[in-house]
C-alpha cells in the first residue's frame, strides 16, 4: 500500500516488527520501507502479543536494522521486557524509545482478557500509566541521553507530568 500514499502532507513514522523473520529478512523488510518518505521508522520487537524474543536477539534485529537504513530508528520497549538487558546495547543504534501498551496480564493479573484468544491483548491510557510511566523513569537512568516518548496521555495535565518525569514527547491515543 504504501507506494500509493502521498507522503508529502504529513510527516509519518513507519512501524516494523521482527515478528516471523530471520534478521536478515527483517533487514530487508527494514531497508525497503526506507526507500518512503517516512522521517523515521519504528522498531517494534514487543508488541504485547509476541513472545520469545531474547535481549540477544532484539539487539540482533536492532543492529541489522540500523545497517540496512539510513533513516532514524525509534526503539519500543514494553513494561514486560528486561529494558536494563537491551538499552545500553541499542544505544548508538537508536535515537528514541517509545513505550508500549501494558501487556493485560501486567495490568490485570487477577482478571481474564476479554481477548485471552489472542494471547490477551494490552491496555493502555489510565490503565497503564502508572506501570509505563515508572518504565518512562527507569529509562532515564539507565539511558538519560536518548530521548524518551511519553505514552498514556489521558488527561490534557498528563503532558506536563511526563516532561516533569523526563519525557522528550508524548504520544496518545483517542479515548
């Protein structure tokens, strides 16, 4: 689809995840959306419904994704991986992190996800700022220089509280 898509109006981010591929194929997946108008393209190795990749391996797919395009690279992490074992290693290979939505066993250990079929989906806005926004601050220390994109904006204030807690941009949602 994308080569029908007039880029010029809007400055979009493109999204990939390694779900599926061999590293080189997700190099190669990564080095054809480069040759669109995107101004950066996402990584996405945690979506909330993927399991079984390693700290190894997501650096793995970050390296090779960092060859194969001359675009910026903006790394999503999830409250359900190890960040301390990955961050440091991307470093130099990306120049933001965006957090994702709060897995539903995370958020809601106790109740049944209406979407257990699909391995149980994710939450976010309220239900998962206080788990990502703790993310958010835990990312600042290990890595204060890359900049951090604040999600789970729910409330217009929701935008200060995340500069306040060290967030470079903010992304939301609808309600």
């Amino acid at each position: 689809m994308a080569p029908s898509v007039d880029f010029s109006w809007q400055r979009l981010v493109g999204s990939v995840s390694p779900e599926g591929s061999t590293v080189d194929q997700f190099a190669e997946m990564v080095s054809r959306l480069s040759q669109f108008r995107f101004v950066a393209l996402e990584i996405n190795p945690f979506c909330p419904n993927v399991t079984g990749y390693s700290a190894e391996k997501v650096v793995e797919y970050t390296k090779a994704a960092k060859e194969a395009t001359p675009k910026p690279l903006i790394f999503k992490v999830s409250a359900a991986q190890d960040v301390s074992a990955i961050i440091p290693k991307v470093e130099g290979k990306i120049e933001a992190i965006s957090i994702n939505a709060v897995p539903w066993k995370l958020a809601f250990p106790e109740e049944r996800s209406p979407l257990a079929h699909l391995d149980g989906g994710a939450v976010s806005g309220k239900p998962a700022q206080k788990r990502n926004w703790n993310l958010l601050q835990w990312i600042r220390v290990i890595s204060p220089d890359i900049p951090v994109i604040g999600p789970d904006i729910w409330e217009y204030q929701d935008i200060a509280r995340l500069e306040e807690l060290g967030a470079s941009a903010s992304s939301f949602g609808a309600l």
